[in-house]
C-alpha cells in the first residue's frame, strides 16, 4: 500500500510558476521526498494554500494523506508558514516543510518538520 502524500504550493507563486521543481522533486524521490526512498507514495493533492484550507484539508483526510508537504516556496514567500504547518499537523498529518532544495533555504531560513498530533473525537 501507498504512503498518500499532498502539497500545498504558495498561492502567489501558482500563478506564474509550473510547479516543475516541487513535481520533479516528487517523481525523482529527491529532497524532502529522499525519505521515502524505500516505500511506495502516491500524490493524491496538490494544491495552493490559499482559499479555504480548512475544506482542503478535509478533502487530504477523505483521500487518505497521512503526510503534506508545504512547497520551498510556501516557506520562502509566505508569512503563514508556520501556521499553514500548523493547521495540518493538527488536523493530524505529518508534515514536511518544503519540497525541492535544503531543508535550510539560501536565507538560513528552516524547513519545519511536524509529527502529526492526536486528532481528539471532537474536532
């Protein structure tokens, strides 16, 4: 069986850019997906983070994503990162803070890495 995986993109950044790095990365196993090296994934979401990423991240859960990934852009270009991050860990997802390049940006800036925390019955 798969590990299901989504990434949410910066919603700025989507609008001119192909998204090239963040797939290539995917397909290749390579940067943040290098840990996946011995395990079957499948890309079920792949989305921008911006509109209502509550109903989102609803949908991750319908499609059975146990880990999202926040794109290298999304951690270089949006104030909400760490709260995006947020969000998905306690909607009870791993996640992975940037996609393609190191886990430390050019500017120093780190990737957050977010275990899943325990989803209670009234969420």
């Amino acid at each position: 069986m798969s590990k299901k995986i989504a990434v949410l993109v910066n919603e700025d950044t989507m609008q001119r850019c192909s998204c090239g790095g963040c797939l290539k990365a995917f397909m290749n196993k390579a940067d943040s997906f290098e840990r996946y090296a011995d395990e079957d994934i499948e890309l079920v979401g792949f989305t921008h983070s911006g509109g209502d990423l509550a109903k989102k991240i609803e949908s991750f859960k319908k499609k059975g994503v146990t880990t999202v990934h926040l794109s290298t852009c999304t951690r270089g270009k949006n104030e909400n990162y760490e709260s995006i991050a947020e969000q998905c860990a306690e909607a009870g997802f791993d996640v992975v803070g940037y996609t393609h390049g190191g886990a430390v940006s050019k500017d120093g800036k780190e990737a957050v890495v977010l275990s899943a925390k325990p989803v209670t019955s009234d969420q």
